[in-house]
C-alpha cells in the first residue's frame, strides 16, 4: 500500500495521462500526491527565478487541480523548482517519506518522436531516477496510453 506517491510531471500532454494514472493511484491507496516539475538549471536572478517558478505552480494547478476537484481528490501538494529536475525530485522524495515515483519514460510523446508504442526508448531523466531514487519507480509505458494500446 502506497501512502505518499510523488508524479513527476514535464507539463505536456503525454504527461496528462500519466497523471491519470498516478491520481488513479493516489485515489485507490488514499495517499497523498506529490506533484512535482522541474525547470532544470536556470540562468537568471534570484527575483526571475522566483518569477519562473511561480509561473510554472500556476501552469500546474491548471492542468491538475479541476481534474483532481472533479474526482473529489483533495490530498496533494505541488512543488516546483529550479536546478536538476532529477536531484531535487530524489531529494523530495527522501524528505517526504515518498513511497512511489510515478513518471513517463520521456519527456516526448512516442508518435510525435516517430516511435511505435513498442519502443524501447527511456528517456534520461527517467533512466536517471530509477537509478537515484530511494523508493520504488513507476514508469507508465508508451502502450498504456490511450490510442497506443496493443491487442
């Protein structure tokens, strides 16, 4: 049984389904949901930077709160920050006790990088986190995604 579930998210609409998916999780476990995107390095001031990051925490309660509201979700935090997307998201599942990661295996929807629902590809970032995390990693594959299932 999973208590805290942490989602790393790069705010695209391959991303969307993989949210489901962790939200589904999150739902049946009554855990709490991290939701978590990273900027990456960021080459700005400190007054930018903040600039940059809560910019992004809007982008995310768009694209996730209503859903999570509509499903009568109400456990989750969301967190963004600057510097390596992978460090700080093993570092926030260390502080938080998190008991799984759930991520896709690109930042790039299969179809769009010319690849079949079968592919092998892992992203960086993914590979990555699977390596550093310090709790087990869910990576929610190509053919899980609607419109890309086999059979």
């Amino acid at each position: 049984m999973y208590t805290k579930i942490l989602f790393g998210t790069c705010l695209t609409d391959y991303c969307d389904h993989i949210f489901n998916f962790a939200l589904n999780l999150a739902a049946e476990n009554n855990a709490r949901l991290w939701i978590y995107h990273g900027l990456g390095r960021l080459d700005t001031d400190e007054k930018e930077t903040i600039e940059r990051i809560k910019d992004s925490e809007t982008r995310m309660v768009a694209a996730y709160s209503e859903r999570m509201k509509n499903r009568g979700f109400s456990d989750y935090m969301i967190n963004v920050s600057d510097g390596d997307p992978v460090s700080e998201m093993v570092k926030l599942a260390k502080n938080a006790g998190v008991d799984a990661i759930v991520i896709g295996t690109s930042t790039e929807t299969p179809l769009e990088a010319g690849e079949g629902a079968m592919s092998s590809s892992l992203g960086a970032t993914a590979a990555r986190i699977i390596l550093k995390a310090p709790c087990p990693v869910i990576v929610v594959p190509p053919a899980l995604l609607p419109g890309l299932a086999i059979g």
